[in-house]
C-alpha cells in the first residue's frame, strides 16, 4: 500500500476497525497505539476529534491533531444499514 492510500483516523466512518501505520505523537505511544495497533473508531469527526477503543477494550479520545496526524488503514467498515418502512400494521423489513 502507498501512503497515498491510508487515511487520518477522523476521516474513517464511524464503528470501524482499523490499523494504524503511522503514530503522531510520543503521547499516544505511552498509551500503548504503536505503529500495527488495531483499534475500533467508535466516533470520528472530520477535522474534529476521535474516540477509539483499543483490543484490550479501554477507550482514548484523541484530540483534533492527534486525530488528523495519525495515519491508518481500514480493515473493515461498518455496512449500510438497512431501513425500516413504518407501516399502518406494524414495521415491514
């Protein structure tokens, strides 16, 4: 993969699993994100900040440069859901 093909981890959508190839700080390191790390982006906003979960399941928000500087690569992303028509008689899937 190129560089050209990762992406900031607030331009992912939201509930996704990714991987990060590039930390943006020594702050994150000594949080345990290292280059390789898998973590779930629980929510993300564009320019904005982020809030991911690691695999041991503790949660670190990350601030709008954090956010923007580290580099990821999604390995999977959440489906479009399905709607739901309301009807007269009940919910028709």
């Amino acid at each position: 993969m190129s560089s050209n093909d990762y992406l900031s981890i607030n331009s992912v959508p939201n509930n996704s699993i990714v991987k990060i190839v590039k930390v943006s700080s020594e702050r994150l390191r000594d949080l345990g994100l290292s280059d390789g790390s898998i973590v779930r982006v629980l929510i993300s906003t564009p320019c904005g900040p982020a809030l991911i979960q690691r695999e041991d399941g503790s949660v670190i928000v990350l601030d709008s440069d954090a956010a923007s500087n580290t580099l990821v690569s999604i390995i999977m992303a959440p489906q479009g859901v399905r709607h739901r028509h309301r009807w007269r008689w009940g919910w028709k899937h």
